[in-house]
C-alpha cells in the first residue's frame, strides 16, 4: 500500500512537472511568435516609408523639370545689404495641384552658401525653429535611416491669427545627385506613435521639397528651389491662402539666409557639417 502512493505521488509530480514544462515551452514560443512578428511588422513599415519617401523625391525631381503653367505671383526684391545683383530677387510661382483642391508653389532665391551645406543646414531639427519663424516645433520623431526620417512640426499662426496653427507628420528623404545637387523631399503620412491632438488641427503636405544646386557664376553660392502644396484642413477660405502663402514662402527664403548668417563662424569657415552615404 505505501509503494502504491509513492508511485501515485511520484505520476502526480511528474505530469505536474510535464505540465509546467509544457506551459513554459508553450509562453517562450509565444513570446519569441510576438517578437518577431513585431519585429517583421516594423521591418515592414520601414521599406514601406523607404517606398513612399523614394517615390516622393522622384516627384519633387519632376516638379523641377516641369516648366509649363507656371504663373509668377510674387517677386521680391532686396534692396538692401551688400548683395551681389543676382542674390536680391526671390521668385514665388504657382500652378493648380495634381494632389488636391489647391495651388503648388515653387520659390526660387539664392542663397551665400554652398549646397552642401546648405541642405544639411535645411533639414536640421535641432536648428530650425532658431531661424524658421514659421514654426513652434520641428522634432525628428523616429529615424528610418541616415538619409530618411520622421518629423512633427507645428506652426506658428499666420495671417493675423486667422490661420490657426497646424502641425504635420512628414517624412523626409534626403537625395544626394551628381552636380552637388541636394533634394530634401517631405510628404506627410500615418504614423501611430504620433495620432492627431485636439490641440491642433493636424495638416497635409502633398509631395514638397528644397532642391538645392550650386551657382555656376560662383558655386560658393547655391539656387534654392522650394516646392510646397500643403493642404491646411479645417475650416479655411482658399482665397485666404492664396493671398497669405506667397509672402509667407518669401518670408522662408529671407529667414533661410538670415539663419545661415548667423551660424557662420567668425573665420568664415561655416557651420559643422554632416556627412551622409
């Protein structure tokens, strides 16, 4: 009769032993499942935003071949400052949309510094908001790569507050080609870390970029050619910003310069620059 318990008690902790292994097993398989389809989902979404930002910066490169429709809305001139003649006028043009019911710009000036360094002066976040007026906030929020990331941007309100600030989710690409010249595109998108607040009426840039290449008269100096078709949402007259962009877009290219001013060095020697593959 004692042998018989023993041998019950010994089955007993045994399948109990058997169990727990079992379940053990059973919650490492699932945990290691979880990983890696986390893992696999966000490797996904990476090449899905390398597509989009891949394609985004083809089209800003065919918005710079596009010549036809344009119509000059706005020229600026500087009159002021020891400026080389063909530094002192800013170009603002528009065209309908191909992306939604509104206008795409372009706005072309010169600006003194080479184009290498100017798009890294461009798209630096700790720096931006230092010279660009127009923003609260720009955070790189997630990095894809060296080349390729995210940024939340709010900005500030315009037209005597009756534009409303707006903040973005875009993701910016940065393309290196033969010639020196730079293309910083942008394109909003979806990105769960970052839903919409109730702060703020959350905008949407279509396809936008800087494209920035060297002077031939003086390649110390560099074209800057800025497309934007930003889609403001809310509720807001056309009318309203079409009249306010352009000066706006001007605004943009005289901050741009004051900016990169005021991080030359006293020897001249220009502000730190990042290289990239």
């Amino acid at each position: 009769m004692h042998s018989s318990s023993n041998c019950v008690h010994f089955y007993v902790i045994g399948t109990i032993e058997i169990i727990l292994k079992c379940k053990i097993a059973l919650l490492k398989f699932l945990y290691d499942y979880i990983l890696t389809t986390c893992l696999f989902l966000k490797l996904c979404r990476q090449m899905d935003y390398k597509a989009i930002a891949q394609k985004t910066v083809q089209e800003v490169l065919g918005y710079t071949q596009d010549t036809s429709g344009w119509k000059v809305v706005k020229i600026s001139l500087i009159i002021c400052g020891f400026l080389f003649p063909f530094e002192k006028k800013i170009t603002v043009s528009s065209k309908a949309s191909r992306k939604f019911h509104g206008n795409l710009y372009r706005v072309e000036g010169i600006i003194p510094e080479s184009a290498a360094k100017l798009s890294d002066f461009l798209y630096q976040t700790g720096e931006r908001v230092t010279w660009d007026k127009s923003l609260q906030v720009y955070d790189m929020v997630h990095r894809i790569d060296s080349d390729t990331f995210i940024c939340h941007t709010i900005t500030q309100s315009f037209a005597m507050g009756s534009i409303s600030p707006r903040d973005f989710i875009d993701l910016v690409y940065i393309k290196r080609y033969e010639g020196n010249m730079n293309i910083i595109s942008s394109k909003s998108v979806d990105f769960p870390e970052y839903p919409p607040s109730s702060n703020y009426i959350r905008g949407y840039n279509h396809p936008c970029g800087f494209v920035c290449s060297p002077m031939k008269e003086n390649p110390a100096y560099s074209k800057l050619v800025m497309f934007v078709q930003t889609e403001m949402r809310g509720k807001l007259s056309p009318s309203i910003i079409e009249k306010t962009m352009p000066s706006n877009l001007v605004n943009f290219i005289l901050n741009a310069k004051g900016g990169i001013k005021a991080h030359k060095t006293p020897t001249g020697r220009g502000f730190h620059h990042n290289s990239h593959s």
